[in-house]
C-alpha cells in the first residue's frame, strides 16, 4: 500500500484503498504490518538494511507457523476490461475459539510496476490498486453451511480513472505525476484475505494470477 507522506512528493501509486487501509490499522506512513499485527520498520538508513530484514524475516516466518481455521478458493480472469471471477471462504467451526466478526476482502495488486519514485526504486513491487469488492474494508464474513462465495466483477478503466482521480484531489494546484496509474494486464495479481474484526489479524490468506486470453489481447493499449 503506498501512502502519501507529509514531507515528501505525492507518490504516484496513492491510492484511496491504499490510504484507507493505513488508518483502519492506524499505521504510520512507512511501516510493515504482517499477518495485521506483527510490525517491523518500512525506512531507515542503508546500515540498517540487513537489520530490518531479519526483522521482517523473522516476523513472517512467525507469522507462517500459526494455524487457520478457514480455506480460500479464488478463481478469476480477464477478459477485454474486467477482471472477474469468484472466492470461496470455508470455516471448520470451533476449531480455534471465538473469532469477532471477520471480514473477507479481495486485493487486486500488481506485481510489478516500472516508477522511480523518492525511494529510488525503479521497480515497485506488489503494488496495491483497489479493492475487487463493494467496501474498502472488506465484507463480513456471513456463511452459510460453513462456506460464503463472492463472486466479483469489476472494469480496469474505472479503476485506473479512480485512482487518477484521487491522486488528481490530494495532488497540488500545479498537478501531480500520473503515469503510472495504468495497470499492465500482464502483471495483475489478486490477494485474498480474511481478518478478525477485533484483532485485525489476518486469519488466512491466498494469492493467485488471473488468467488472460492470450498475451496478444492482454497487451496494453497505445
């Protein structure tokens, strides 16, 4: 989730969703959260690299060997201008205690994005760029016989004219850096989660690519 920061230049890959997620956990705007609980510094200086890897190492192999009680199926694809498919969430019933009031939500991130920003990074990797579902939040997690399915549908144009569109109202009166709000079809890939509401830990999670008809037609426009 790239964030604005208030004392550098609006970074090109803000997005609403992305802003939005930073205050429901309440993070500041450079840090990483893993699983929505464990958290390890997102900057410091190039002698603190090696440092604030092992960090990050070792709070997602924490992270790995915890247990869930619930399964993700995802399917999606693209065809023309939607990206569309279905997720299925399946719970085993008190297997691990009382969880408070899940949500599931449905990430469309890309894998990567060509954009030199202020961390002289060319290549962003992993990058946010909307929610594929109704809520910012997610929705809450409402089975029936164990298991809820939530199909999906949603048009790339509009997602990409949103984004312009945020950044075009945090931007100044002189105008902000815009290129890189287009998405390569090519490079699109979608993260599945569901979180506890009290916690906000993240209870499961899976990812996978969308299918395309062919690189020819998946190709974007000139």
């Amino acid at each position: 989730y790239h964030l604005s920061h208030p004392q550098l230049k609006l970074d090109s890959l803000t997005n609403r969703f992305a802003e939005h997620t930073a205050e429901y956990y309440g993070a500041p705007p450079a840090i990483h959260l893993v699983n929505g609980t464990r958290s390890f510094p997102g900057e410091g200086h190039l002698n603190d690299a090696e440092d604030l890897f092992k960090q990050g190492r070792d709070s997602v192999l924490a992270s790995l060997r915890d247990g869930s009680d619930f399964t993700l199926e995802l399917v999606g694809s693209i065809d023309g201008d939607r990206i569309a498919g279905t997720l299925t969430v399946t719970d085993t019933p008190n297997k691990k205690g009382t969880r408070v009031m899940p949500t599931v939500q449905l990430v469309l991130a890309e894998r990567g994005v060509l954009y030199p920003g202020t961390s002289k990074i060319v290549i962003q990797h992993m990058v946010a760029r909307a929610s594929l579902l109704d809520s910012l939040e997610g929705v809450s997690f409402k089975p029936e016989n164990g298991s809820m399915s939530l199909p999906f549908s949603r048009s790339l144009e509009e997602i990409t004219r949103n984004n312009l569109d945020y950044l075009k109202s945090k931007g100044p009166a002189g105008g902000v850096e815009t290129f890189a709000t287009r998405m390569d079809p090519r490079q699109l890939t979608m993260v599945a989660f569901i979180r506890d509401g009290a916690s906000k830990e993240i209870l499961q999670a899976i990812q996978i690519n969308p299918t395309l008809p062919n690189e020819d037609e998946a190709a974007p426009s000139k």
